[in-house]
C-alpha cells in the first residue's frame, strides 16, 4: 500500500516538474506550495500537499495547507479535520487556530469560532506573527463586531460567494445573539 501512495504521490509531483528524488525536492516543493497558495490554486495546492504528505508523513505546516485549500474548494468538514489535525501538531501556530475558528463559523458553531479566533490573536500576539488577512478580516467581524475594518481585510476574498454569504451571515446577526469571548 505504501509503495502505491509513493507512486502516486511521486507522478502527482512530476506533473508540477518536481523530482521527490533530488537534492533540491524540499525547496523546490516549497517554493511551488507557497506559489500556488498565493496564487489562489487551490486545487493544484491540495494535489501537491497530499503528494508530500503521502511520502514525508504529515507535519502540521502541510496539513494546515491541504485544509486552507480544502476550505476554499468548499470542504468544510474535511478541511476541518486537517486543520485539527495540524493543530494537534503544532499548538502554536496562529494560522492554523484562525483556520480552524472559520470551519466552526461555517458550521454555524459561532461560540466556537469566536474562541479560536481569539486564541489565534492572542497567539498571534505573544509569538509576534501576523495573522493571514482572512482569518485577521474574520476575527474583526466576530470579535469586535468591526465590519468596515473586517471589511479592508476580507475585500479581496468577498468576491466568492462563500466569504460573501459567511460575511453577512455573521454581519447580519443581532448584537444580542453574537458570541463574544476575551476581553472584545
């Protein structure tokens, strides 16, 4: 079985022109995952992460790609199981809470979602790293009920319709009802 996903995982990688058996294979594999995360090549990014946890094993940075890219393909649920997973890895890594807190809003877990995003700030915070600016524009809206500053962050991402509709859902929802969690 493991020979089969090493060959499939190796063909995946050679159709992006990445040999797993160079020198090279770490950077090169890198280099091309933050390119296409940055380019919004959401389906080729979960292609390529599958492919390298398929041969390395998981490790928390990759499985936090694999669900950001399966978030944005609309999988919510598998998205965040990748993302708890990746958490369980590496506890500290802000991005990944931030993640994890908009799986539980599409989920209509708002409680939740507002307490991992308030712990992804505070890791954030302590650790001196800047959250990725969808998980920053959704930690504005949830938190501190701040739409036009959500608004700045999030700009780029409401044009699909699944931000858009998860944005107003939590715009639109009565300050009585919001969960707020710290001292937001």
């Amino acid at each position: 079985m493991l020979a089969l996903l090493n060959r499939k995982a190796t063909k995946t990688l050679r159709r992006f022109h990445i040999d797993p058996d160079a020198g090279d294979f770490l950077e090169s594999i890198t280099s091309l995952r933050s390119r296409l995360l940055s380019s919004g090549e959401y389906g080729h990014l979960e292609r390529v992460c599958r492919a390298y946890i398929d041969l390395n094993g998981p490790d928390a940075e990759w499985l936090r790609d694999l669900g950001v890219a399966q978030l944005f393909l609309g999988s919510q649920a598998a998205a965040s199981r990748k993302l708890r997973r990746s958490r369980d890895l590496d506890r500290r890594d802000p991005a990944t809470v931030g993640y994890l807190g908009i799986c539980h809003l599409f989920a209509g877990r708002e409680a939740e979602g507002a307490e991992s995003l308030h712990h992804a700030r505070t890791l954030a915070d302590e650790g001196g790293q800047v959250l990725p600016d969808l998980v920053e524009g959704f930690a504005w809206a949830v938190l501190d009920g701040e739409f036009e500053t959500a608004g700045d962050f999030l700009r780029p991402f409401l044009k699909l319709r699944m931000w858009r509709r998860l944005f107003d859902q939590i715009a639109f929802t009565p300050i009585g009802q919001r969960a707020r969690t710290g001292p937001f």
